[in-house]
C-alpha cells in the first residue's frame, strides 16, 4: 500500500482531521493485488453492482410499501368556495296564490317574504375519512407475496450479476497472470538470444563460424524482442481491464499464483452441487412461485370485495344542510358476470406456471452439460499439464546440448535458436493450460454458489 500526501497547513484539530480523510481516501494497491483483494474492490466500488444494489433497495420499499394494503386509510379533506350569489328559491309566487286561496288582501305584508336562501355564496367544509377494505378475495395478501417475492427476485438478480461480473475478474485476473508470465518468459528468451548473438559475433569475428550463422542470430534477436513488446502491451491491456472492473483502483503487479490442476470431486458429485446452488435456477424457482401468486390473484375476483368506511365532520361554515356529525357504514361490490374474463386471465396464468415449470426443467438439462463442459476442460487442461511437465524437462536438456555443441564448433545457431524456441512454446502451452484450467475451474465455483471458497482456496 502507498500512501500519498499533499501539503496541507493545519491550524486546529478540524485541520488535522481532514488530513487523515484526505490520507485515507488516497490509499491504492500500488504494489500487489490478489484476486481476493480484486473481487473485495469490485464489490465496494463498480458501478454495475452499485447500481443493482440500488435495484434491491428499491424493490425491498416497494414491499414495505405493498404491507400498507393491510391497514386502513385514513384522511382529511376540506373545501371552501366562493360562489357568484346564493343559490335560493323564490317562492313569492306560491305565496301569492296561498294568499288569494286564503282570501289576503295583502299576501307580501301578511305572510312576508318567500325568497329563501338555501345556501349562502361563501361556505366550506372538512371532513376526516376512513377506508378499510377488510376482505378481498385474498387478493391482498396475494399482492404482499408477489412484492416479497420480487424483493427475492432483485436479490437474486443483483447475485447473478455480481457472479457473472465475478467470473470476468477471474479471467480478466488470470489474463493478466498469463500476460505478465509471458512477458517474463519473452525478457528471458530476449536475452538469451541476445548473449547468443554476441556470442555468435565473436566466434565470427575469430573465423570459427560463417557469416550466416551470425545472420541468423541476428533475425532470431529481432523476432524475440518484436514478441516481447507485443507481450508488454498484452499486460497493459489486461491491467486496463482490471482497472476498469474494480473501480479504477490502482496496482502494480498481482500476487496470486496459479492453483495447481487437479480435480477434487466427480462429474455427478458437481452436478448435484450445480443444480442445488446455481442462482439461474433459483430465478426460475422464484418466478414459478410469483407465476403461482398471479394465479391466486385472479382467482380471487371470484369473490365479494368488502370494504369498511366511515367519515366525521371537522369544521363547516355557512352549510345549512349539513348537520350529521359522523358517519360509518360497510360496502360490498361482488361482480357476477364479466363475460367470461375472469376464466380466461386464470388459465392464462396457469399457462404461466407450465411455461416456468418447462424452462425449469430445460435449465437443469442445460446446467447439466454446462457442468460436464467446465468438467472436461478442467480434466484435459489437467492431461495437458502433466504431459507438458515431462516435455518442459527434455526440452531444456535440449537446449543446453544445443549450447555445447554451438560453443564447441559442431552445432549451428539455428539448432540453439530452435532449441531455445521449442522450450519457450512448451513453458507458454504449459502456462496456457494453466490459465484454461483455472479460468474453468473459477466459473464452475462461482456457478456452484462458492465464490469465497474458491477465494479462500487460491
């Protein structure tokens, strides 16, 4: 770790606590990174998985709020208006004809007048309100189990991203292991044939060895160092990726090694482990078990909706025709017949539930074999190492009778170039079944639901 500082004047405690901040938010692998570390910072700090993780805070909200069903509403509402007159009945007229039935003389003076107000032009009101729907058909407790469940749904979503995005570290971090192993083994053969061309340039220079010989040292030092610079840019790609992958956390080099090929269980033994842990398959469990629901749901417009209410008077000005203080009463709404929609929405949900159930069952036929495809790749990357160790052994017993034989006169520089090739390709096959082995071996653990085991192991 390193630590990087910058010049700060501290004058009071405030000070010197943003100092340490400051220090503590500078602090990057600047030296090694293990694959552990890697898959830490890719947790913490990509935004892929920051913003899925949002996702199952949003929908785990979602089912706080859907836990409000069960409870009543309650309210308040209230309204004042201004109206352009009152709103009256003039019965002066009926009045008049009262009066003449009555034989008055005068009706308006006797019996006054008629002109009635019923209701003055500025008057408001509040009410305070309550809903309480009390049986629905079980579709309310339907709704909060298909909220649960897609708060298990974002959490599975939000594992199947982070293993997928896991599994690229993995490659991404063996990529790079591969990359700078082979920049190492490239430095090498570079200087090897380097020596050799010098040494090839004195043996000319003395007469013991034809000019062609030298020639060909000289092409094959070319070649070396041409595949040495295409491998130094291998590992600045392969870094990039990392980089990119972790949050644009800095580092050096990588310290895990390799793991050694060997296969710690059988082919059957994986596959039950694959069909008991893989999240594909508890994404589908989980939207069988929301398809289900959705059954639940229109089965229950089947049934009579009962709802409780109840309202109470806070404050009223100028209203006449309101007097009632409170009210409370109980509704029923039962829908008989609905031309046949409610038998159709039930199969088409039950359709819902087949097509889960077959995807279900294709998916485990399709894990099966994605389980014996990282299985036989482990097992012949195995083959392939163990078979690449004997000959690494003889090619550099080659090598160094090529060498003799050069430095004594009686061999070419083609034979120790080609000798010193042979012996790089089977030390690069040999890493390369490495990288295969292990890359195969990361995915099956992820897909296995045994990312930390695989961490912990390496």
């Amino acid at each position: 770790m390193k630590l990087y500082f910058k010049k700060i004047v501290l004058t009071s405690a405030t000070s010197f606590i943003y100092l340490i901040v400051l220090l503590s938010s500078n602090i990057s692998y600047s030296q090694d990174l293990s694959l552990k570390e890697a898959h830490q910072l890719m947790l913490q700090k990509n935004g892929d998985l920051k913003a899925s993780h949002y996702e199952v805070n949003a929908s785990k909200e979602e089912m706080k709020a859907t836990k409000g069903l069960f409870y009543p509403k309650i309210s308040i509402s209230g309204t004042y208006m201004n109206l352009d007159k009152d709103i009256s009945v003039d019965l002066n007229h009926t009045r008049d004809l009262a009066g003449g039935l009555l034989e008055i003389s005068n009706p308006a003076e006797t019996l006054g007048n008629w002109d009635i107000t019923l209701q003055d032009k500025n008057f408001g009101f509040a009410f305070s309100s309550i809903n309480w729907p009390i049986f629905a058909g079980g579709k309310i407790k339907a709704a909060y189990e298909a909220a649960e469940i897609k708060f298990e749904l974002s959490q599975n979503h939000h594992q199947i991203k982070e293993n997928s995005l896991t599994v690229n570290l993995i490659n991404y971090y063996y990529s790079l292991k591969l990359a700078k192993e082979a920049e190492n083994l490239r430095k090498k053969v570079y200087e090897t044939v380097k020596i050799h061309y010098h040494h090839a340039e004195k043996l000319y220079e003395n007469g013991i060895i034809p000019e062609v010989e030298t020639l060909n040292a000289k092409v094959a030092l070319s070649n070396a160092k041409r595949e040495l610079l295409a491998a130094q840019k291998d590992v600045s790609l392969a870094k990039s990726a990392i980089k990119n992958l972790v949050g644009g956390s800095t580092f050096s080099s990588t310290s895990t090694s390799f793991i050694e090929p060997t296969i710690l269980a059988s082919l059957n033994e994986f596959q039950q482990q694959m069909l008991q842990g893989n999240e594909q398959l508890h994404f589908l469990e989980q939207n069988k078990k929301l398809a289900k629901v959705g059954v639940k749901v229109e089965k229950s417009d089947y049934y009579p909706k009962v709802a409780l209410m109840g309202s109470h008077k806070l404050w009223k000005d100028n209203m006449p025709l309101i007097e009632t203080n409170w009210a409370v009463g109980a509704g029923v709404t039962w829908d008989l017949f609905d031309g046949f929609q409610r038998d159709h929405k039930i199969k088409a949900a039950k359709y819902k539930v087949s097509q889960v159930k077959m995807l279900e069952k294709q998916a485990q036929l399709n894990l099966n074999t994605y389980t014996e495809k990282l299985y036989n790749e482990m097992a012949k990357q195995q083959e392939q190492y163990l078979s690449l160790n004997n000959d690494e052994k003889l090619a550099e017993r080659l090598k160094f009778m090529r060498v003799r034989a050069f430095e004594e006169g009686t061999g070419t520089s083609l034979e120790v170039i080609d000798a010193t090739l042979k012996q790089t390709q089977i030390i690069l096959h040999k890493l390369n079944a490495l990288y295969h082995y292990n890359i195969a071996y990361g995915e099956l653990m992820v897909s296995l639901g045994k990312t930390e085991t695989f961490l912990n192991q390496i």
